[in-house]
C-alpha cells in the first residue's frame, strides 16, 4: 500500500498567494496586491501607497515624469517616482518596461512591471508571474504580487565580489562530473565563497525598500523566496527544483539571508549536474530571487496541476493534485496527494467535467514554524480521509490552467495554493511543461513485459511507461551518493533535487513516498527511467543487491517483480497511415491505459468492458454494497477502505463506474466508444469482496448465469440498475454523448425485448437523446435469427470469442481443447458472414471486438472484404494490422 507520495519536486512556489487587493496604488495593474493575512497584524501603511524609496532605490529609478507602459494597459503617469539614477541614466530615460536598447540597471524589480520577455533580466520564474499578473488577473487567474532581484545584481555581485573567477576555476575541471565526491567537495566551496561575501551597499538598501514597500514594514508579514534563473523553465528543460526555495520568511534581515542562501543555490551540487549534463555554460546562468506574499495554505491546501496527462501527453485533461498545508510536501514528494483528471471539452460546456479522482494518503502536512520557517506535522485521521479540494475548487483550477496554457500557448505545469483564511485560490507558478509534451508525434514506444505470473514484491504509481531491471541498491542518505553504480536500482524513502546526479545513473528508481508530479517523477521522466513512486514500504520489502524488474508498462500502478524478468521494447515510427476500407477500432477496458491507447490512429473503442472497471476500481461485489448495514465486521472494513471520500455504498459504486466509463470516453472523444455492460461470470463475481453469500456454484459458469440473463433477473435487477444510473451520468451531467451500449449474451429474443423496457425504464431508452444500444452476437441463436434481433437493437458487435466457443461446442478455458480454438474455421465464418449481411440487409452497424482479427490480419482483411464497418482490436494489434491491410 502506498502511504506517503510524491508531487514534482521542483521547490514549492505553491505556498505563495495574495489574500485579496488592497488599497495600495498598485491596484490599477491587474494583480493581486500585497496584504496582510487577515489572521495576522496588518499595519496602516500596508494599505497606503508605496513608502519612498531610499537614495539607492531613487537612483535607480527614472526620472519623474517619464511614462510606464504596463502589460497593455496604456502609459501610467511616474508622478511621485523617484529621480535619477545616475550619470549615465541622466544621458537617456529607460523605461522601466524596456524590452531593449540601454541596459537596465535596477537590482529589483515590482513583478507587475514584469512581462515574460524579461527572462534575460530576472529569471523564468519572475518573468512568468509576471506576465500572469499584468495579463491573466482580469480574466479569473488571482498570482500574487511582490518583486524580485535581477540578473544584474546578481552578476554586480559576483563581479564585485571577485567571486566569478574563482568559480570558473573551479568549475574548470571536468572530473568533477565524473566523481560526486569531487563534485560535492567544489559545489561547497562555491557556496561557501558566495556565503561569505557580502552584498554590495546599494542592493542591499534597495532589496530593503522593496521589503518595505510590500510588507508596509512590519516584521511578521510573511514572504517565499524562491530562485528564479535565466536558464529556467524552458519549454524543452524545466531546473525542477535545481535551485532554492524559502518559506515563511519574516522581516528584513531574515529575507535578505534566504536571498543571499537563493544565489547560492545556483551552485548546488544537483544543478551544477544538470547545467552541465544539457549543455548549459554555467557562466551565462544568472541567478534572481522571487520574492512573493506567501499564502495561508497552511491552514487551507495547495498543489501542482498540469495542463496535459503526465504519463502519456494526452492534451485534452488537466491533471490537477492536492494535499493539506504548504505545497511542499507535494511538490517535493513527502506526500501522497489526491489526484484529479478534468476534461477540457467539457469543462468548455460546463457539464461536470471531472473524469476520475483518487484519494492519496496524505500523512503529513508542512505548516507554518513559530517564529519563522516551515515545520512538518501529521495529518489528522479526517484530513486522511477526506478530499483536500472540493470538486468544485478542482473545476476552478482547471478554468485557470486552460487559461494560463491558452495564453502561453503550450502544456503548462502550474503551483496553486487555498489560502486557510479567505478561502481564495491562488496560482503561484506556471512554468512550461518539459518532457510529456515534447515527445515526437507519430513515434509510438512501447515495452511490454514477456514473462508473466511473476512474484510481485510491492507496487506504487507508476512513472513513464517503461520498463528496466537490475540489481537494488538502497540508499538512506545523499551521502551515500559515491556508493552506487551505473545500472542499479536506486530504491529510496524519498529523494530531493540534491539526488540527482545519482538518479541520471539509475537503471529504475523506486520510492516509498510520492506522487506522479513529485521530483523523483519529473527527473525520472527527463531522464527517461522507469519509476515507481509512493509505494510505503519498498525499502522494508527489498534488499540490497536482490535483481528486481520494474515495470511501469501495466498501467497507472507500477509492479516491482522479483528477478530480472524478460520484456520486450517496441518502437514504431507510423509515418503516414493511409486510409484503409473499415474503421479499426480498440478493445480497451482499462482507463488507467486509456489516455496512452487514445493517441493511437484509431476510430474509437469498439468494445470496453465494464467488468474490468469494477473488478480494479470498486472490487466489491454490488449485493454486498446494497446490503451494507448486513456485513460483518471484517468485511465493512475492506469496503470501508475502499470507498472512502465517497457518501455510501450507492454513490460509491455508481461514481467509480461513472468515472471509469467516462475516462475511456474522454480518451477517444467525440469518437464512439462502445461500452459492454458487466458480464461477469457466477464464479468471477463469486471473488469480488462480499461474492461468496450472493452467487451459486455453476459446473460451467461460461453458459451460466449471465449477460443479459442476469439484468432481467429479480436477484440481479437493483444491482444492474446501479450501472445504468453510472451510465446515465456519464451521458448527462458528464456530457460524454459519444457513449453507446452493448448488451452481451443475448440468448432469446424475449431477452432482448425485456432489457429493452428495462433500459427504458431506467432512463437510457434508445434513440432517445442520441443513445445507442447494441447487441454483442455471440451466440448461434444470434446468428440463426440476426434479423429478428435487431428489431431490439441499432447493430451488432460480433463477439467472435463465445461465438467460436458455441459453433464448436468447445470451453475456451480448458487447455484440454485450445487446439480446436480457430475463429477462422469455416462453421465460424459463416456465422460472421450471416451476422454481417442481415445487418447491411437492415442498414444497422456491424463491427467485430473478438480476439480473432487481432491475432489473425487476414481474418480482419476478409472481414472487409464482406462489408464489415469495423475491427476492434487489441491496440498493439492497431498498427500491424493497419499496415497489413494497407499494403493488400
């Protein structure tokens, strides 16, 4: 079980945000002013205008009367600005929007003067609040205000401080990439020379006036400083957590020690790693500190959101996660956190977009310390419990990451924070996203594991899609960093920026705690290792030097297997397919694949099983939850566990389905996807949770008792109902209309009448409201009275599987006669044959979702040679099967 997890480590920005705008005269530029956390002491001059600034804060400043174009909002009067700079200011007035000419010379600068252009002059992070501010406030996305230093300080400060070229020697020597312990020992001492370096006199006075302009003075007013480099969050390199972030920060002396401790940071251990390992001259990085409000998320909650899925690049969600308090627990994977998927379309309509959530443990909490600093707590058994965001806050920060990604125009990974006293979200980072979303379009890799039944060790989320084995190495502390070898498998509790240049050697990374937005999860994915992340207790389950195999191929959950078992690594390059004379469509019943299988060349799913949703998400057969008061005590406790954060029983069964359903349908909108209601065996429902006292013991459960056999039954009756209900939602309040449904096994035709007025009288009548209900043909009475049958039905999807199992009286599950198992024997054939023309006959759909045209290409081509509509197949069957029919 996982317990703590793991958000994207790259230094939380996530505990910064504004409590709402103030009288100050920045209000006029569209940003969330400075003020006071109303459950602290405000002073009266936060409220006023901006204090006058010191004489070095004057010279850097233009003159009076020179005009300031702000973000597109026209020219604002300086009137009351301080004078001139200096001399070679006094030659040329420069705007303080300068986007060229003179250089621009202040050392700190408002971040609602700042625009993203500004880069080169304050960093990524600075640059990009910034932008937020002065263009997204007016249009619902709240970014606090504060100021940072610049990257002319900064080189004024190394330049003055004879520092950079005592760096440069040191950073000279390329063995020191080689060798963390050589590493380690010159990254000390270049903090070391920064640390013991005093900042030049004027920065210092006007870093105090930038203080003093935004607290108003008062010494408890609270701030995050956090670096912001030239080099940062580039589209194609996100510096995750390269650098430092601080928070709580109260009074002057204390912010201008973080930001001394921020200018070091550019010389940790793990960013001199990853400057160099991607090219970037460190001479040419600047370093600036961001200096924000911070929010009262300590008492409220915060996270990280992407504007795409992280794992397959699926553009059309935004994956949003939270935990209680500051968002560094999140963000540098102390947590597991909840986690949601939102569906832009839509959200778009206003329909309820959310597709699916998972409740994380969420075992801790970071809060504000007495006195300053951050502190971590345990959370209550309630906090673990619950959900640390409504769903209608997840819907909120959705709207705003669609925003924020439209304004940009690219995937973007956003901080958020809710502040524990207004209730306000706020967005306190937005850089681009760096790995999903520059993945090659129409290069499909896939890895899929070739040895199975292996002994699973533990399990956790599942980072990337890869997979990779070797021998574990198990690491308690960074200093052990010279302990491990290239190849290994780096197993941890957790890991920090400073791991880094130990993961880059890694063969596969394996976590007790974190979330799939964590550090070890965004340097994993750079990287390009496998990962497995929040799996509670991997360092107690495995030992150093066991051979383990680590596969993140199956799905959102990772598998740790003993032994180095065998998989296989497929890349296919689909180059332009071109248009073939059926539709292939996908058999997919997992949603944790769905978004993967999605990005596929496809026309939809043509048959997802129910029965894969319920049997993984709930587990709980539906009698026992509808007879939940009746179970004894050992029982309710597995239900419990697994429906919590849902109201009952009902809500919980209904809600996973829906969310499973409407997950595949997201993945293939506005594209069709066919949806086969449950058809579990007697003996498959007999192992859910709860089965045993509801189910009989059937000789063969395969002709027994199910499919469309149980909906019209009293005993199963409530319990299909459930599932109707889920389906419903989906189509109505989750606006998924490109659902339809099969009803499988069919034997009768007064079946089919029976689970029509049954679905009618549940509110999913065909024909209505777009709805459409189909009939998987599997049976030889389907084929002997196809035209009968679809007076019920809009078409037939062909279950080639049982109707092969039928025609050849075999069971498909003995060994004992597999041999005689051919879709393609003729008997078989002719029942495809039959069922295809009484559908042209009557000008219904037609398509096939059994296992033969994914195993045979010519039985798919034979198939499209007598009419068929469509092919469902296995998705690694979409593209072998696409070109054979290609090229015949």
């Amino acid at each position: 079980m996982a317990v703590h997890s793991k958000m994207p480590v790259r230094r939380t920005a996530a505990a910064v945000a504004l409590t709402g705008m103030s009288a100050m005269s920045y209000g006029s530029y569209g940003f969330v002013a400075p003020q006071m956390p109303s459950s602290m002491t405000r002073t009266s001059s936060a409220s006023s205008t901006a204090p006058a600034r010191s004489a070095a804060s004057s010279a850097r400043a233009v003159p009076s009367a020179a005009p300031v174009a702000v973000a597109g909002l026209g020219l604002l009067s300086l009137a009351g600005a301080s004078a001139s700079r200096s001399k070679k200011s006094k030659k040329s007035v420069v705007s303080l929007r300068a986007r060229g000419g003179e250089e621009d010379t202040r050392v700190c600068i408002p971040l609602e003067e700042l625009r993203n252009t500004d880069v080169e002059k304050v960093g990524g992070k600075s640059a990009s609040l910034g932008e937020m501010i002065s263009q997204l406030s007016d249009v619902g996305v709240p970014v606090p205000g504060g100021f940072s230093t610049t990257a002319f300080a900064y080189k004024e400060f190394l330049d003055k401080g004879g520092i950079n070229e005592f760096i440069n020697d040191k950073l000279s020597d390329e063995s020191i990439y080689e060798d963390v312990d050589k590493l380690m020992k010159v990254g000390k001492e270049i903090r070391d020379k920064i640390m013991d370096t005093p900042f030049q006199e004027d920065f210092e006075e006007e870093l105090k006036a930038q203080w003093q302009r935004v607290s108003g003075g008062d010494e408890k007013f609270t701030f995050a400083v956090r670096s912001s480099a030239t080099a940062e969050d580039l589209p194609d390199a996100s510096f995750a957590g390269q650098q430092e972030t601080f928070l709580n920060v109260m009074g002057y002396k204390d912010m201008k020690e973080k930001v001394h401790l921020v200018f070091a940071s550019l010389f940790t251990d793990r960013a001199i790693s990853y400057r160099h390992d991607r090219g970037f001259e460190h001479e040419k990085v600047q370093l600036c500190a961001t200096c924000q409000k911070m929010v009262r998320s300590e008492t409220g909650s915060a996270g990280v959101m992407f504007s795409l899925d992280t794992e397959s690049g699926f553009k059309d969600v935004v994956f949003v996660t939270s935990a209680y308090g500051l968002g560094e627990t999140v963000v540098g994977g102390t947590v597991n956190p909840d986690e949601w998927y939102v569906f832009k379309p839509t959200l778009a309509e206003g329909k309820n977009s959310i597709i699916s959530r998972t409740m994380g443990s969420k075992l801790c909490k970071m809060i504000y310390k007495a006195g300053g600093g951050s502190e971590t707590v345990d959370t209550s058994d309630e906090e673990q419990n619950s959900w640390s965001a409504s769903d209608e806050e997840v819907k909120a920060l959705a709207e705003m990451a669609v925003k924020i990604e439209k304004h940009y125009g690219r995937p973007m990974d956003i901080e958020w924070a809710r502040d524990g006293d207004d209730g306000k979200l706020y967005i306190v980072q937005a850089r681009p996203e760096t790995v999903a979303s520059q993945k090659k379009v129409g290069v499909i890799e896939e890895y899929k594991m070739l040895e199975k039944g292996g002994e699973k060790i533990a399990e956790g989320r599942a980072v990337g899609k890869r997979i990779g084995s070797g021998e574990v190495n198990i690491l308690t502390s960074i200093d052990q960093m010279s302990e491990f070898s290239e190849g290994e498998v780096l197993v941890a509790d957790m890991t920090d920026p400073d791991w880094e240049p130990i993961m880059k050697k890694a063969g596969a990374i394996i976590t007790n705690r974190g979330g799939r937005t964590c550090h070890a999860a965004i340097i994993a994915r750079e990287l390009g290792i496998p990962a497995i992340v929040g799996c509670g207790d991997a360092t107690d389950r495995v030992s150093k030097g066991d051979k383990v195999t680590v596969s993140c191929a199956e799905g959102d959950t990772g598998y740790i297997y003993k032994g180095e078992l065998k998989f296989e690594k497929k890349v296919q390059d689909l180059g332009e397919l071109p248009e073939v004379g059926l539709k292939i469509m996908m058999n997919v019943g997992n949603p944790e694949t769905a978004f993967a299988f999605g990005q596929l060349p496809n026309e939809g799913i043509g048959l997802a099983r129910l029965e894969f949703v319920i049997n993984n998400a709930i587990g709980v057969h539906p009698k026992a939850l509808l007879n939940y008061d009746t179970l004894d005590g050992e029982t309710k406790e597995l239900v419990d566990e697994r429906m919590k954060g849902y109201d009952g029983p009902k809500d919980f069964y209904v809600k996973k389905i829906a969310e499973g359903v409407a997950t595949l349908a997201a993945s293939v909108y506005p594209k069709r996807i066919i949806v086969r209601l449950s058809d579990f065996k007697s003996n498959e429902y007999k192992s859910l949770i709860g089965g045993e006292q509801y189910e009989p013991d059937e000789e063969n459960p395969m002709i027994g008792f199910r499919g469309c056999g149980r909906y019209t039954d009293p005993f199963f009756e409530e319990c299909f109902a459930m599932e109707l209900e889920a389906v419903k939602m989906v189509r109505g309040e989750m606006g998924l209309k490109n659902v339809e449904i099969m009803i499988p096994f069919v034997r009768t035709l007064d079946m089919a009448k029976d689970v029509s007025e049954v679905l009618e009288k549940n509110g999913l009548k065909r024909g209505e409201d777009g709805l459409k209900v189909n009939m998987m043909a599997e049976l030889p009475s389907n084929v002997f009275l196809a035209e009968e049958f679809l007076e019920y039905f809009d078409g037939f999807s062909i279950g080639s599987n049982d109707l092969t199992q039928l025609t050849l009286g075999l069971d498909r599950d003995s060994g004992l006669v597999a041999q005689y198992f051919d879709e393609r024997n003729p008997a078989v054939m002719k029942g495809l044959e039959t069922l295809i023309k009484a559908a042209k006959k009557k000008g219904k759909y037609v398509g096939i979702c059994g296992q033969g045209p994914s195993d045979h290409p010519d039985l798919a081509k034979w198939l499209m040679e007598q009419g068929i509509d469509s092919v469902s197949l296995n998705p690694d069957s979409v593209i072998p099967t696409w070109q054979f029919l290609a090229k015949k």
